[in-house]
C-alpha cells in the first residue's frame, strides 16, 4: 500500500527545480545532502529495531544520502555497515564518504544483514544496474528481513514507474522531500513496498497528487431523491452492464436512478425503467449525470444511442463500447462535463498510440477531449483538461473482473450527478471503488463490488464528520 493520500507527486524534472530553487534561495547541495541522510537514519532507526544494517551506497547524490544516513545511525548507536559499487563522484557525495569515515566494503563481497538500505540510485537512472551490481543487490535484498529503498529502489525510472532489469521487491520506500511517480506507477509501485515521505523542508508545488480519500458528508436533512443527484443510465446491447452501472450509482449515494431500455427481472425495485422511445426524455433537466457506454455494442443501434447522449446537455459519463465510437474531437466540440472512463485497450483505440508515461498520456488526452480522463488498470491515472492529476495507486488485484469497470462508471455518476467539480466527482468514485474492494474477500464480482460501495460510502462519510 501507498499512504500518500493528497501528497504532492514531483517528477524528476520537477523535484531538481524545487532543489535548485532551494540552492538559490540560500541552500545548498551538502545541506540538502545532510537533511536527507538525517532523516533516513532517523526513520530507520524508528523501523529496524535492534537489529543490524548494511547500507550500500551508489557513486551519486543518492549515495551520498546512504553515506550519511549511515553516519546519522552510528550516532545513534546502531550497529551499521556500508557498502558500495564505486567510489563517489561529485563534491558532496566524497564529502558525505568522509563524513562517514568508516569502512566501506566492495558490494559484491559484501554479506548480507537483517536490515538492508538500497541508496544505489535514485530519480536519475536511466538504465538498467549492471551485473555487479544488480546480482549482490538481490542477493542483500533477499536475505533481508527488512528491506528499505531510498527515494526509489534503485532499477526502476522515476516518471514513469518502468522497472530496467531484475529489481527487488522492498518492504518500505522512504521518498526524499516528495512522492514521485513511480511510487503510484506499476510496475515499480509493487516494488516500493511502504511509502514514506521525508520532509526535507524544500518549498513544493505542482498540479499532481496522490489521490486523498473524498470528504463526502451525508445528505442534508432537507435532502430529497433528486437533489441527492439524479444518474440515468443508457442500456445498451449488453443490459448487465447498464444494470451494474445503475445499482453502483444507487449504492453510490445517487437519489435516483433511472435505466432507459429494457432490464432483466432481478434489477433492483428502486431502479427506475425507462425509454427512450418518448419525446427526448434526456432533456430531463433533474438529470445530473448520464452514462453511457457499458455494454452498449458497436452497431449503428449504438451509435444511435450514443448521439443520442452527445446532444442531451447533460453532464456525460463514457464508458466501454462508446469509447471506441467516438474522436477526441467530437469530444471537445459536444463540449460541457464529460468524464471518459478507459482501460488501456479504450483508451488506445480513442487517442491511438501511447507516448511517454500513463501520467503524461492521460494529460494529453484529456487536453485534448477537453475532458476529465480516468485511465484505469493496475494503477489509475485521473487528468482534467487544465493539467491537474491525480494518481491512485495499488487497488485490489481482485477487481480484475468483468464488471468492474461498470460499477466504477455508476460510482462516479452518482458523484457527478449532484453538479460538483467533474475531477473530484471522479476522484471520489475512484477511491470508493476501490474501498468497496478492499471490504470484499477474494473471488468476488462485481455484482457483489457494487454493493460494497455503500459501506464504503458510510465509512468515508463518518471519517469526515470526525
């Protein structure tokens, strides 16, 4: 898991400004150096026990740090040995070598220990480890029975979560200054074990966080069905997914849900049938969000529909088939709130070829839809159009089910339907679906997904009021 609720998220680039900005303001890099390998200490020192640490130091500022942190727990009477893969390079990483001033082993003869700190490397690694020092490094890790990286397990790129080569599996990851990328990114989120985020007193800024859990609160006591937000659901060729859809958006917090199209006789008695049949009932003006997508088909009966759904003037959420019927075009001229819900298949077949990192691919596309993306998968990407994100990171491996993708459009249309700001409607119906995954025992599906929504919808709720 990933502690980072609302942290900020710095990437490379990013985090080397706000140490710059640092260094002009009166800072510099042996202090930044000093702060960082302090600290690392004092968080080991916390988690390791009375137990032995071997700290292997790479030849950069990132070694430098492990030097340090190494310094700082000798101080505080740890036993600590070090290790390295090559000598310092740069004044500030010799100067933090000095300042250790004991021994340094060569990593690859270097014996294992019960508390094993990894400062080979850290945001600026383009490449995979080399032989000499990928084969000792799994080696420590493994024999550990307490693993730590430093800012990032060395081997995995920091803005886009790529792993290079063989990388270690970490129990904690203690992130300098801020969360980075790839600490939300698969596949090396999985590898950071823990996150902790080290405040070294640098000034951030920048349009990208962890996810935070929603301050949602209960209706008002004047509540009625419709001012608790109004969600209708286009049924499509494939009425179970419109069905999960609507429950999800009913156990969501929605006030009213309505189903336009026939539905199979176990669908809820509190789902509202309709049809589309009558005199533009879309133009409904109680509607607050409508969906559209979940097994809707690919046929000229669902593009029909989905027209039919970019004329209305109601707040849209797109799902499933319809992504695969629409341009980022057509999109940004429809124009109004549209939250787009793609997998990667989808998200591939509306936008075309990935570029770069999911975080920087779901920016783009939203730019250029104008519209709120939620790019989902293992890990979730959440862009709006004015460049603000939100990455959630590892949800339950259990959500990998036919379904679950529906349920999560109902959850944020029942967010988006009471009229508030399209990216937190989606950022909540993100972390509720993911909290009504982490309720359920393995196996389940997503019938069972949508109605762990409520539970998890009354559990954010009660921690708000507190």
């Amino acid at each position: 898991m990933t502690p980072l609720d609302g942290t900020i998220v710095l990437d490379a680039a990013a985090m080397r400004a706000a140490e710059q900005a640092a260094i002009a303001a009166g800072d510099s890099v042996e202090s930044l150096m000093q702060r960082a390998g302090r600290a690392v200490g004092d968080a080991v020192h916390r988690l390791a026990g009375a137990h032995a640490v071997l700290v292997v130091c790479g030849p950069g500022n990132n070694g430098g740090d492990g030097y340090l942190a190494a310094a700082r727990l000798r101080a505080l009477g740890r036993t600590v040995r070090v290790a390295a893969a090559a000598a310092p390079r740069g004044a500030a990483a010799i100067a933090a070598r000095e300042a250790w001033g004991g021994a340094v082993e060569p990593l690859a003869a270097a014996k294992p220990a019960p508390v094993l700190i990894d400062s080979l490397y850290g945001t600026g690694l383009s490449r995979a480890l080399a032989t000499g020092e990928a084969d000792p490094l799994a080696r420590l890790a493994a024999s550990a029975a307490l693993a730590i990286a430093v800012d990032l397990p060395s081997g995995v790129v920091s803005d886009d979560g790529a792993v290079l080569g063989e990388v270690p599996h970490y129990h904690v990851t203690l992130a300098l200054g801020a969360a980075k990328p790839a600490h939300l990114l698969q596949p090396a989120a999985v590898r950071c074990g823990a996150v902790r985020v080290l405040p070294l007193g640098i000034a951030l800024s920048g349009d990208t966080r962890a996810l935070p859990p929603p301050l949602l609160a209960a209706p008002p006591s004047d509540s009625h069905k419709f001012s608790r937000g109004m969600v209708a659901v286009i049924r499509g060729r494939m009425a179970g997914a419109g069905e999960l859809a609507a429950r999800a958006a009913m156990c969501a917090g929605a006030g009213y849900v309505s189903l336009f199209g026939a539905t199979m006789p176990q669908a809820p008695h509190a789902l509202v049938r309709r049809s589309l049949e009558r005199d533009d009932p879309l133009a409904d003006a109680r509607i607050g969000a409508l969906v559209v997508g979940p097994g809707l088909g690919r046929d000229d009966h669902a593009r029909d529909l989905l027209e039919q759904a970019l004329a209305s003037e109601r707040a849209l959420l797109i799902d499933g088939d319809a992504l695969h019927l629409l341009t980022p075009e057509r999109l940004r001229a429809r124009g109004g709130t549209i939250v787009l819900t793609p997998h990667a298949g989808e998200f591939h077949a509306l936008f075309g070829e990935v570029h770069g990192s999911k975080l920087a691919a779901a920016r783009a596309a939203a730019e250029r839809a104008g519209a709120v993306v939620v790019y989902k998968g293992p890990d979730t990407v959440i862009a709006a159009a004015d460049g603000r994100a939100l990455l959630a990171g590892e949800a339950s491996s259990w959500l990998s089910t036919a379904g679950s993708g529906d349920v999560l459009a109902g959850a944020i249309a029942a967010r988006l339907a009471t009229g508030g700001n399209p990216l937190d409607a989606a950022a909540a119906g993100v972390w509720l679906h993911a909290a009504a995954a982490r309720r359920l025992s393995a196996g389940f599906i997503a019938d069972d997904l949508a109605k762990a929504l409520a539970p998890a919808l009354a559990a954010v709720i009660r921690e708000t009021r507190a």
